[in-house]
C-alpha cells in the first residue's frame, strides 16, 4: 500500500492518502479545504488515481476538501459513515461493518465510534501483517475528542474506544484526525497503557470531560454547515 500522511498547521488536521500499488487507485482520508491543491499535486506525483475523498466525522474545526477536490476531479466521490450522520449529504454512506475497496488491495471497513459526534467513524484498515486505524477524534495520542457539542456524550466515546477500539490486536497504529503537539500516531497498546482520560474508570472519565472548559472552535458556525453538505455548497445529483 502507498501511504502519506499530511498535515495542516492551521487546525492541526492529519490528512491520509491510500493508495494501491496494483490499480493506483487512491483514496484521502479527512482532506482540508485550503490544502487541496497540495493533496492534488502528491496524489499526481505518486502517480495516484483519486476515488474517493473519506471524512471520519463532521469536523467542526475545518472546511472539508470535498467540493474543491471535485472541481478538479468530478469522479471522485465524497464518503461518510451512515450512523449519525442522518442530516449529513455524501455521495455514498457506509454503515457498521461495511467495507469501501480502493483498488485491489485497499479494504476500508467502518466502525461506528460516537461520542465525540453522533457521526464519528474509525476506519480499520489491513496491510498485510499490518493493521490500521484511523480514529478521527475519536481517540487522540494521549487523548480523545471533546464531548461537549454535536450530540457529544462522554459515556458513548468511552464505550466505543473501549469496546471498539481497544479490542483490535495491541500493535494496531493508530492514526488520529488531529494532533496539537507534533505526534504523528500511536498503538493500540500504548493507549491502553499510557492515555491520561481512557485509563480512568467510566465515572471518573465522564467528570473529567465534563469539566474541560473548553472554548468552542473557532470555526465552528461556518465549518458545520458547509460539512453537513460534506464540503460541498453544490450538492451534485444523485448525492444522497
């Protein structure tokens, strides 16, 4: 598998190209409005043939690359996980369990991971001996998504990262949306061990959380509604 991983130092948002070595069909994981250009220029250099453009969740700090990357490439197609994601627009919606092929080797499969949105999705994905997920906010390096906006509920994330995320094989990469001081990924096992939230016991956990006093993103009232649409202001026909 062809693997990058890119980053934006406005929101501090990991974007992931997949990319098979076979068909060079190719697929970005949560791309950045103001990045697509460079997005394009890495998927034609690696010689790539973009399909799809996956979005774990309805990011509330950034504009999808979406509709930007459909101007240049109108056969790509814009994807998100169906469960809480009811109001959102996608091209094509994937449920629990389902499983997005990129090419012949690349097998997308989603888990349904709320909690830090109603819609949040990890994406598990296996290179050989290798497996991968992408945990969105979800589950953070040494951390997790806030809960305390868009249908938020600590209780849920705590349940999913546990029953969910902590249950794949210890040596999983995990590969998160976002990362505010420099880490690029983690491990199942070093999650489990070392993060200061998910360590705690459910009670303690959900008091922590609740008690963040965080501000809301800055971007929040413009990014929301331009990714319920998933970045894109003018809905081709035929998206659902």
């Amino acid at each position: 598998m062809i693997f990058r991983q890119l980053f934006d130092r406005e929101s501090c948002t990991y974007t992931y190209v997949l990319g098979c070595e076979k068909t060079r069909e190719a697929a970005l994981i949560d791309p950045v409005l103001e990045l697509v250009e460079r997005d394009v220029q890495m998927l034609d250099e690696l010689n790539l043939d973009l399909k799809y453009a996956v979005n774990t969740h309805v990011h509330a700090d950034h504009i999808f690359g979406n509709k930007a990357i459909k101007k240049i490439l109108p056969e790509v197609k814009s994807v998100l996980g169906e469960e809480g994601n009811e109001e959102a627009m996608a091209d094509i919606r994937l449920s629990e369990g389902d499983v997005l092929e990129v090419g012949e080797t690349i097998k997308i499969e989603f888990l349904s991971t709320p909690g830090h949105t109603n819609g949040c999705h990890s994406l598990v994905v296996r290179d050989g001996p290798t497996t991968m997920v992408f945990t969105g906010d979800t589950l953070l390096v040494r951390g997790c998504g806030r809960t305390d906006f868009q249908q938020g509920n600590s209780k849920s994330l705590y349940k999913n990262v546990h029953e969910k995320i902590f249950t794949l094989p210890d040596d999983t990469i995990i590969y998160p949306a976002h990362d505010y001081k420099g880490r690029t990924m983690s491990t199942v096992a070093e999650e489990k061990q070392y993060n200061p939230r998910l360590t705690k016991s459910l009670d303690e956990f959900v008091d922590l959380m609740d008690n963040l006093g965080l501000p809301y993103p800055a971007k929040i009232d413009v990014s929301l509604p331009a990714n319920l649409v998933c970045g894109l202001h003018d809905v081709p026909p035929g998206a659902k």
